[in-house]
C-alpha cells in the first residue's frame, strides 16, 4: 500500500480555515482521515500518489463546503512568494472556444529560475514529455498543492521539503508549448482552481491573502465536457482539434498515462470520433 506521508502536511487546515471543511460521509473525522478514506467510502473520488491529481473527486461541488483558506499568514512565519514575474499569456479557462485551460501561463526566458509559492514538500518532479515537461508538484500546509511546468531544468527532487522562493526549476519550454513560459496551476483537492484575481505576476504581488473556495469556484465543471462511462472505465471521446494533451490536462492525468492505458505512443495522432480510456 502506498503511503501518503505528504498528507499530514493538510492537518494546519483545520484551524487556519475560518470555515470547515466538510465531507458528507464522514463530518467528524479529521481532514487527514477523511482524504486517506474517501477511495474506500466514496465512489466518487479517485486517490493516486503517482499523478497530478493525487485525489480528484467525481465531483467536488456535491462534498465541500465553503472554506477560506490563508496564501500567507506572517504569524505563522508562511509566506506566499510569485513564482516569478512576467506577463500573463494566457489565463485560467477556455481557450479557442473549446479547449479549458487550468492553470495561469506565464511569460518568461529560458533560463529563468522559478521559485516555490509557498513552504511545502515536492510530491512529484519528473518529465511528462507531451504534456509539462520538466514539471513538480508542492503539497503545501494550508491544504493547496502548487503545480509548475515546462522547466528547462528542474532543480528539485520528490519529498524533498522546500521554503517560499526556494528555486524548484529553470524556465523552458518543455512538453506540450508553444514558447518558453511558466505553466502555474493552484489545487484543491486535485482541482485546478482560478487565482487570477488574487496573483499579480507583472509586479510580483499577492492581492489577497485568502483564497474562499466553495462549491461555486468550480462551476466551471458544468460547462467541461462529461465523461462517458463504459464497461466501468471512463472514456473520452476525441473532438476535433483534441490531442492526448490537451485531454490529459482535462482529466488530470499525464500523457504517458494515456498513452499506457490506450496502448498508444506519446506522439500518436488521434482521430476524431476516437474513443479514449482516461481512467
């Protein structure tokens, strides 16, 4: 059985949350026990250590609610630093009508050195080569995980502990992109979440301290394609301008994962009408 050490780094949620969170089937037990159960109890959820999205509920707007979380908190000594600084070239949600895109993109050179957000431990530092390329994955104490991709080089290692503006990889343009920039996503429980309005990246400053996450701040899952279920998989069904990419980045899972499970390579063309397995 895999272990979830980084887990324990959720618990300060607790108390910092000015509301709790709460999971239907369990209100009572801690945050730590019930993310490590909700596999077991929850159809719904999926846990994985080895992907992005280590815990991704179905559906996550029918278990939470509202809770507030702190990006930084100088009373606890937690800072919250911009992982780097630059233009934003392309933001949090559809693209060319279709495509959802769930992170923040941000303009810089090759080369550049990246930093950590927040403190926290690196659950993940590969390669995903058709998707961020050089990428890692922070869990951090208030109960986000930070998600960077497209490093040229990564300059952090898996369980390794790492401080605010610690340097985590060097700018790039690995992966699936068009030119070197920053790929920087923000997750809850697995779910991307849009920090737009609360990060500055052209000057470098955090505008709000707290981020108020609710059912509503993933309404967004209305509007994404639905999945469809067959045989008790999850199947995709590839449109028009899709690439293992891009639907990896819809479901949270990388592009050798789908490859894999498809018996695909990383490079394959995909057809329009192709059916996918995606879980």
């Amino acid at each position: 059985m895999q272990r979830f050490i980084w887990l324990s780094s959720l618990l300060p949620l607790l108390t910092w949350a000015h509301d709790s969170l709460r999971v239907k089937s369990s209100p009572d037990k801690t945050l730590y026990q019930e993310l490590e159960g909700l596999s077991q109890h929850l159809p719904r959820v999926w846990w994985d250590r080895q992907w992005v999205s280590a815990c991704r509920p179905r559906d996550i707007r029918s278990i939470i609610a509202p809770v507030r979380i702190l990006l930084e908190d100088p009373e606890r000594n937690f800072y919250f630093v911009m992982p780097v600084r630059g233009r934003v070239v392309s933001g949090f949600g559809f693209r060319w009508g279709w495509q959802f895109h769930y992170g923040l993109d941000v303009d810089l050179r090759i080369g550049d050195t990246v930093v950590a957000a927040m403190d926290g431990e690196v659950r993940l530092a590969g390669y995903d080569p058709g998707g961020y390329g050089y990428y890692c994955v922070i869990a951090h104490p208030n109960g986000l995980e930070t998600v960077y991709g497209h490093f040229s080089r990564l300059l952090v290692t898996r369980e390794q502990f790492v401080k605010a503006g610690d340097p985590v990889g060097l700018g790039g343009s690995t992966g699936y992109s068009t030119g070197p920039h920053l790929h920087f996503e923000v997750r809850f429980m697995g779910e991307p979440v849009d920090v737009s309005k609360l990060l500055d990246f052209e000057n470098g400053v955090l505008l709000e301290r707290e981020l108020h996450i609710s059912s509503e701040t993933f309404a967004h899952l209305a509007s994404v394609p639905k999945q469809a279920n067959m045989r008790g998989g999850v199947y995709h069904v590839v449109r028009p301008g899709e690439s293992l990419y891009s639907i990896s980045r819809r479901y949270g899972v990388s592009v050798r994962y789908l490859a894999a499970i498809n018996r695909l390579s990383t490079r394959s063309t995909l057809r329009v009408g192709q059916r996918l397995r995606v879980r």
